[in-house]
C-alpha cells in the first residue's frame, strides 16, 4: 500500500500543496519563494529518500515566517498522514551530522506526541531572505502535525549555514530511519497498542 499523503493548506497568509511519498528515492520539487528554505527542503528531501513537492505562495512582502511555520505545518500532516496507522514501522531514528566544522544530532520518536526540543546557538541572525528564527519555526510545525517527539541539538560549529543546514540533514537521516518498515515489528511498535 502506498505511503503517499496530498496536503492542500489554504489561509489568509498562504497558499500551499505538499506531496510526499515515504517510500521514494528522494526526489524534489520545491517553490516557496525563499531560496535558502528551498535548499533546506531539498536536503529534507534528499537524505530521507521521501519524495517531497512543496507549491507555496505566501506573504513574503511581510516576512518569510508564515510561508516556512505553514509549509511546516503542510509537511507535518503529510507526514502523518502518508503513515496511517503506523503499523509496522521502526518508530525511533536518530542521526549525528557534520557539515564542516558544523555537528547536529537529530533524535526522533513517532509517538503520536508531537514535540520539539531545539538547542542551537547561532550567531547570525539571517541567510539570505531566511530568518535564522524561522529553523526551529518549522521544526516545531512539523512535529506538533507529524506526532514526532523531536530533539535537535549542536554538538559543535559557529557557521549558521552549516548548521542549519546540518539540522535538516539530520532530521532527515533520522526520519528515514523512524518511517522505514521493519518486517519483524507486528502491527505498532508500542505496548499500548496505538501511536
């Protein structure tokens, strides 16, 4: 049965279409009209193999922070909806990522309880048009719609750049990792039964 969710998100401040396919080859297609949250979402696309399209036309004559909260909020149903019931699945991924002198680590549950815990300490305020506050913005829209308990944490590094960019690569590494199927897990992974 195919993992694929379809998430149509419409608002006085946006208007997105989000498709992902869970069990993809990492395949993107990417408009939001800020460039460096583009290349995030590539990243996000490329190292979990799930194939992401993200369509937004948001307020950018504001600020860039209603297009990445909402197209957050987009992905984090797909996400959750493309798992259904979740039977099956590893549940728990986690990743540790360099990107030069940039180290992140990504660990991630599909509780059903979404939550973020963000450490990351940047010295820059913005890359290009992204607001480097945006980052856990979205972090925090993907796991409250996902039902992911996630925790993002530097491990070292000064580049904002890298970073972030070291976040989104390990948040897709561990992603991966959560959403693949295990086939010696019987139904949800969970003593109670349910995710």
């Amino acid at each position: 049965m195919a993992r694929t969710a379809e998430i149509h998100r419409q608002t006085k401040e946006t208007q997105i279409t989000v498709r992902i396919d869970l069990d993809g080859t990492g395949e993107a297609k990417i408009r939001t009209g800020v460039g460096f949250f583009d290349h995030m979402l590539s990243h996000l696309a490329k190292h979990s193999l799930c194939d992401v399209e993200v369509a937004c036309k948001g307020d950018l004559e504001v600020d860039a922070h209603h297009t990445v909260e909402d197209v957050g909020i987009a992905i984090g149903q797909a996400i959750g909806n493309a798992l259904g019931d979740k039977s099956g699945i590893a549940r728990f991924g986690s990743a540790i990522v360099p990107m030069d002198e940039a180290l992140v680590l990504c660990a991630l549950d599909i509780s059903g309880r979404g939550s973020l815990t963000y450490h990351m300490d940047l010295r820059k305020e913005m890359i290009g048009a992204f607001d480097c506050e945006l980052a856990p913005e979205f972090f925090k829209a993907v796991a409250a719609n996902a039902g992911i308990n996630l925790h993002i944490r530097q491990l070292d590094g000064t580049n904002a750049h890298h970073l972030i960019e070291a976040a989104f690569k390990s948040f897709a590494r561990a992603l991966r990792a959560a959403v693949s199927k295990d086939e010696r897990i019987a139904g949800v992974p969970s003593t109670k039964g349910t995710l």
